[in-house]
C-alpha cells in the first residue's frame, strides 16, 4: 500500500515540524498561562498524528470484490 505508506512518512515529518516549531516557540518569553496553552496545543496534536499513524499502521488491506 504506497498511498498508506506515503502519509505514514508524511505524518513523520510533521511530527518533527512540530516538534522543531515546538523548541523555537519555547524560546520566546511568554507568560506562564500562554506557555501552558502551547503546551497543551502541542500534546493534543501531536497525540492526534501519533493516532492517525498508529490507524494507518494497523489498517489491513481489503481487496475489492
């Protein structure tokens, strides 16, 4: 599955945008309540690809009938 496989490798390199994006952003002087927010806007869309990724994963071929 090419397709699959493309948007697994694609879900990767978002995650290490993110992940980049997420160490710039923690260099910036921002209050405690906007650091949280960040934070928390970070964890919840980096367990949302790690979920699309791990279904992707786990999805089995079907065969058209």
């Amino acid at each position: 599955m090419a397709v699959k496989e493309a948007a697994v490798r694609d879900l990767e390199k978002i995650q290490l945008s993110l992940v980049r994006l997420h160490a710039l952003l923690a260099q910036e002087p921002m209050s405690i309540t906007d650091r949280h927010r960040v934070d928390t806007y970070f964890d919840a869309f980096a367990s949302d690809l790690v979920g699309l990724e791990e279904f992707l994963r786990g999805m089995r071929t079907v065969m058209p009938e």
